[in-house]
C-alpha cells in the first residue's frame, strides 16, 4: 500500500478506522476512571478523614478557647474599670469621712469652749488655734496665732477643755508662746474650791505618764480635803485670776512633818490633745486694780 501524501490544498481527514479506535480507547480511558473514583474514593475519603478531622476538630477547640479567652478578657477589663471607680469612691468617701470627724471634732472642741467661755463669764476673751509646739507628747509649751497685734499680753490666762492651761510667756506681732502648767518650771498657787484650803500645784511631766501632776504644802488641819475634790486657782496668785479650774484631787499623802499634805492631782484638761483655745484678756493686777 503506498503512503498516503497530502496535496497542497487539500483538506486533512482521519479514516474512519482510525477515528472508531480512538473513540472506543477513549470510552474504555473514561470508563476505568470513574470505576478507580468508585473503588478509591472510599479509602482516601478515610486517609483524608483521619488526617483532617483531628485538625479541624483543634482549630475549632483553639477557636472556640480563644473566643472564651477574649470574653473572658472583656470581662476582666470591665471589672478592672469597675474596681478602679470603686476604688476612685472609696477614696473619695473616706476622704469626706475624715473631713466629717475633723469637722465633728472641732465641732466638739468649739462647743467645749463656749461652755468655758460661759463658765469664766466675767473675762474678757479672745480665740486662737495652736499652730506649734515642743517635741514630745504633751502640750507643756506651744504657740498660738495671736499676738500682739490682737491685745495679748505677757501672763494672760490660757484655758481650753474646761481648766486652766497655762499663761502666756511671750508674745510676737501674730503668735503668742504658751508655757503649760504641767511644765516642770510651772508652779500655780491654788485652792480646794470646797475649803480654800491652799496649796501649790507644780509641773511634772514625768508623773504626765500617769496623767497626774503633783501638789504639796496643803494644809488641811481638820482633815475636810478629800479625793475627788476640785482644785482651782487662789486669790493670791500673782499671775492667775481666781477660781480657775485646775483639776481633781488624785492622792492625798501626810508629810513628814505632820503639818502639811502632799499628793497629786488629775489635770481638767486634757494636756495629749490641744487645738484651740481661749485666751483671758484681762490680766490679773489690772483685775487687782
């Protein structure tokens, strides 16, 4: 059989033998590949199931964890915001507190006074507020606001909390310097107020601990003088106006010499808190005068 040449012009054709047998290869080519998807799906469906589960059963855990983290998250930051205004009000709330005891104090302690300033009516008087004192416990010598400029004087009577405190030692244009009667170098003549019976109440600010100051040269010869009994200041003070509450009769000892009493006495004022107080204005030789 000779080969068959294409002409120039002429068109390409396939013998139909040719083109059957391609056909037939091709339906047997399709029919092999839907029988291997048949035979393989199954298998690889399992392989492709064992390895893709498991993975997206832990994508969907670490999406599910993060999304109970996130809200989690959420809510911490609420309740730290919550914490920080709670926080923010507590502050506030005992802040006014402490405004409200300060003011409930001093409240108090200007109340204290007007009864003082009642009791001791017949005196001229002039408040201050105490703005320093010594190192240690007790008010034994401090500094108030007013001075000179406001008429205080040298040996003007200081009083506060019902009693005497002390008198003024010196004084500047604004401040005033105030020595307590609890002071070491203090000594007061004064009297029980039931017999006037006299005696010298001095400073001891070692039996302060006890919160006493000590007394002697009493002399109380029928014997009337007993605990509990008030202790003011005497007529014949030279610095102390009369009748000056002092204190309280703590003790009562006999002296050696059978003459005289000596003891202590529990002071009116409470000497461990001070703050305001009230100056007599009248001095005790004009009052003499």
């Amino acid at each position: 059989m000779s080969p068959v040449v294409k002409r120039k012009g002429e068109r390409f054709t396939i013998p139909g033998k040719y083109l059957l047998f391609i056909l037939t290869a091709l339906c047997v080519i399709l029919m092999f590949m839907t029988f291997g998807t048949n035979v393989f799906n199954k298998p690889l469906n399992t392989a492709l199931g064992q390895v893709v589960i498991p993975f997206q059963q832990g994508i969907s855990q670490a999406g599910e964890w993060l999304s109970r983290r996130s809200e989690e998250l959420v809510q911490i930051r609420e309740l730290l915001d919550e914490n920080a205004r709670l926080r923010d009000e507590v502050a506030a709330l005992t802040e006014e507190n402490t405004l409200l005891q300060q003011d409930k104090y001093e409240l108090n302690e200007l109340r204290a006074l007007l009864e003082l300033d009642e009791q001791y009516g017949e005196y001229q008087k002039i408040g201050a507020r105490i703005i320093a004192r010594d190192p240690g416990n007790w008010y034994t010598a401090f500094t108030i606001d007013k001075g000179s400029d406001d008429g205080l004087a040298e040996n003007m009577n200081v009083i506060a909390g019902g009693g005497l405190v002390g008198r003024i030692t010196s004084t500047g244009p604004n401040w005033s310097q105030v020595t307590a009667i609890i002071s070491d170098n203090s000594n007061v003549s004064a009297m029980t107020l039931a017999t006037g019976d006299k005696m010298i109440v001095s400073g001891d600010l070692k039996m302060m601990a006890d919160g006493v100051i000590t007394f002697n040269k009493l002399v109380d010869s029928k014997n009337v003088v007993v605990e509990g009994d008030k202790i003011v200041t005497s007529d014949i003070s030279d610095k102390y106006l009369p009748n000056i509450l002092i204190g309280y009769i703590h003790t009562i000892n006999r002296d050696n010499n059978n003459l005289t009493k000596s003891g202590y006495i529990t002071p009116a004022v409470d000497f461990e808190h001070l703050s305001e107080v009230l100056v007599i204005t009248d001095l005790k030789q004009v009052v003499e005068k």
